[in-house]
C-alpha cells in the first residue's frame, strides 16, 4: 500500500516534467533535475533512484513543516509549559524556605522560652537566698540583741550583788570588834569576875595589832 | 521486495498538497508545499510533548504526581545541563535547548516504533535544526559582545606566533559546527534504522529457505532484538549530545573569551 502510494505520487511529477521546459526556461533546469531523479526513482522501486533524505524536492515541505511545528513548539515550552514547571519548582521551594524559616523561628522561640525559664529561675534562687539571709541575719541580730540584753542584766544583777556581799561583808567585820570584846569580856569575867568594858576593848584592840 | 528494502522507510510521501510557490501556475513548476508523513510525525512529536507537559502539570501540585514528576525531571535535567555549560545566563535560552531536546528525543523514540516515520533521519531536518542554533550562536553572540565575539578564534594563552596557524585552526572548526552537529545526529539515526531493517529483512529472507533457514534465522533475530534496545540507547544518546553541544556553543556566544 505505501509503495502503490509512493509510485501514484511520483507519477505526477513525470508528467510535469515534460511540460515544464517548454512554459519556463529558466526555471525548468533545476526543476527538471529533480524530476528526473525522482522518476527514475519511483519507477525502479527505489531500487537506485535518489537516496530519499538526499532527494532535495523533499525538503521545501519539510522545512515548512519543521519551521511551523518547531516553532510551535517553542511557543508553547517558552510561554506555557516551562513558566509553568519552572512556577510549581519555585513554589515548591518557596513552601519548603517558608516552612525551614517557621521551623527556624519556632526553634528560636523555644530557644528564647528556655533562657527565660532559666533567667527566672536563678532570679528566684538568688531572691530566695537574698529571703533566707535576710531572715537568719534578722533572727541572728534579735537573738544577740536578746543575749546582750540578758548578759547586761546578768551582770547587773552580779554587780548588784557583789556588792551586798560586799556591804554585809563590811558589816560584818565592824561587828567582829564588838563581838570579840564581848566574848572576852565575858570569858574574863568566867575566869577572873568583873572587868571594865574599857579594859577589855582595849585589850581586844591591842590583840588585833 | 519493499518489505525489506531498508531504504524504504525514510520515503517521504505527500499525504495532501498544500500550494505551490512560483512558477506559472501549471502542475510541476515552482516549489510545491505539502502535508507529507514527515509532516505528520513532525506535528505528532510536538502534539506529545506539548500535551504530554500542560497536561500532567495541570494541577500545579505542590507535591507532584508521576506524570508531573516527569515533567519536572526533564525540565530539571535540561535545566542543569544549560546551567552548568553556559552559565546561569544561559538560562535565557532554556527554552530553545529544552524544545531542541525535547523534539529530537521524542522524534527519535516514535521513530523506535514500526512503521512509524523518523523526522530526524532526514539530512535537511537535522541541519535546518544544527543552522538554528548557529545562527542563534553567530547572532547572539556578535549583538552581544560586538567585535570581541571574534576572540572566540583567539585562545587566550597561546604565543603571537602560533596564533596565524591556531586562528584559522578555530575558525573551520566553529564554521564546521552546523555540519557535525546534523551529520552525527543524521547518521547514527539512519545508520540505526537501515542496520536494524537489514537485520530483520534477513529473518525474513533465511525463513523463506526451509527448515535450516529457519533456525538459521534466530541469529538475525538476536540480533534486531539487541539492536532495538541499542537503537533506543542511541535514540536518547544523540538527543542528549544535540542538547550538550548546542549549550556548550551558546556559552561560547555568552562568554566568547574561554
């Protein structure tokens, strides 16, 4: 079928070529070249005719052909299909930046969360040491303020006494006199009968020299 | 005997005519236009890729599906490649390199399917394709540097007296870039599509010779079985080179002085 095809076609261009000299002199020699090849061609089954992709009256309706179906080609790839891929690649990446960034800035956040965690933290264990200081100091100054208190009181109450001692001490010793003399006197006046108070104290003050 | 003509398959038929440019109106002169089966895998390719990419990427899903995770690997792929050889300004010529690639590749893998026509097994379609791109190359590259775009034959280095030899050395290789550029992509898609059809034809051929042929026939047959999967390599390979080089060329053309 494709050969029946080829030769119908290649006969109308045989017949052409016996009227083409004749209409267009100048016009016909490369024309007839062309013809001729194509003839012997088709009528020889291929066989030693043109090689075809060498049979130059192919080429004007192939290069038609690829000039309106590459140029169309190139029309579509520039203006739909390419900005089209080359938009869903650059949203794509655009999505996937967007998303690193709030992945960025979420861990930053947490980041930021922890410091001021911590930041309070220490503060609250300094205060709380500042609190417990503050309060043994405090307890501390009351508990000396108290021990002073009782301290000086004590030994007011020492002084005071130490000198009552003292005083009754002092008493005492005037008495001794008194008592010695009469305790001699009275030992006296067992022993030898009535002596005169002034002779013994007198004694009693010589005895004590 | 067409069956297993190799040649046969890169025939280019007419499935309508279109017009005729010039000549004087009678059939046969001036230049003819029409719809041909080249014509039609041509607009086939496109009408792949194009829907294959506004399709699957439709829903602009944040988290892609399959048929986007594809999309967006190719673009990706070609993405990186004009990164990393022409630099980030090369980027403003993504979409030429990613069409570039795109075609070549889906052209050669529907081509990969039998009876199925190859676009860029014909010579004129890989050179319109390579004369694209060193136009771009030579046009880009004098608007944008002016004069110092000619510093391209002038490495940077090289000793004033080796320069008249390495100069014009630079100059042929350069001019020669539109050439090799269609010809690798031409030939290896050619020379895949003919190796793989004489392969097969043999199966063909030694089957028809009775029952020694036939067993005869399993070497071709794995043979063409290897070669398809070497032809898909070569199919991907060659769109992938195209893409390369037309990148590594426009960094020539963005920073002439290398």
């Amino acid at each position: 079928m494709v050969t029946q095809a080829y030769a119908q076609e290649a006969a109308a261009p045989a017949e052409e070529h016996v009227e083409a000299p004749a209409t267009d002199a100048v016009h016909a020699d490369p024309t007839a070249d062309t013809h001729a090849t194509t003839e012997a061609h088709a009528g020889e089954d291929h066989g030693s005719g043109v090689f075809p992709p060498f049979d130059p009256a192919t080429f004007p309706s192939q290069l038609l052909w690829l000039a309106i179906t590459f140029g169309a080609l190139y029309l579509l790839m520039s203006r739909v299909a390419l900005p089209r891929i080359g938009g869903i690649l650059a949203n794509r990446k655009a999505i996937i930046d967007a998303d690193l960034a709030a992945a960025d800035a979420s861990r930053q956040k947490t980041d930021a969360a922890i410091a001021a965690y911590e930041a309070a933290l220490a503060a609250a264990k300094s205060k709380a040491q500042g609190i417990a200081n503050e309060s043994r100091e405090a307890i501390q100054a009351d508990l000396a303020a108290k021990r002073s208190a009782v301290e000086a009181d004590l030994t007011a109450k020492v002084t005071a006494a130490e000198a009552r001692i003292s005083a009754t001490k002092a008493e005492a010793l005037t008495h001794v006199d008194e008592i010695a003399t009469e305790t001699a006197q009275t030992v006296v006046t067992q022993l030898v009968g009535d002596v005169s108070a002034d002779s013994v104290r007198a004694a009693v003050a010589k005895a004590k020299e | 005997m067409a069956g297993t003509d190799p040649i046969h398959q890169f025939v280019i038929q007419d499935i309508f005519k279109l017009f005729t440019l010039g000549g004087d109106g009678t059939e046969g002169s001036g230049t003819t236009f029409a719809f041909t089966n080249s014509s039609l895998f041509m607009v086939a390719t496109v009408a792949i890729i194009s829907l294959y990419l506004i399709l699957s990427t439709g829903s602009k899903s944040v988290i892609p599906g399959r048929a986007q995770l594809v999309s967006e690997l190719m673009y990706e792929f070609v993405a990186n490649m004009v990164r990393s050889a022409a630099g980030s300004a090369g980027m403003k010529f993504f979409p030429l390199v990613f069409s570039l690639f795109t075609f070549i590749f889906v052209a050669n893998m529907l081509g990969m399917v039998p009876y199925f026509f190859t676009v860029t097994s014909h010579i004129i379609v890989t050179f319109a394709l390579s004369m694209l791109v060193f136009l771009t190359v030579v046009i880009y590259g004098f608007v944008k540097n002016g004069p110092k775009f000619l510093k391209l034959f002038v490495p940077s280095g090289v000793p004033g007296y080796i320069l008249p030899i390495v100069a014009p050395i630079e100059f042929i290789s350069f001019m020669s870039r539109p050439i090799s550029l269609s010809v690798r992509l031409f030939g290896n898609i050619l020379a895949g599509h003919i190796t793989l059809k004489v392969f097969t034809g043999f199966i063909v051929t030694m089957s028809s010779l009775g029952f020694l042929g036939i067993l005869g026939s399993a070497l071709p047959l794995i043979m063409a079985i290897a070669l398809t999967g070497l032809e898909f390599l070569v199919g991907a390979v060659q769109a992938y080179v195209f893409a390369v080089l037309t990148c590594m060329y426009l960094n020539d053309a963005i920073h002439p002085s290398h």
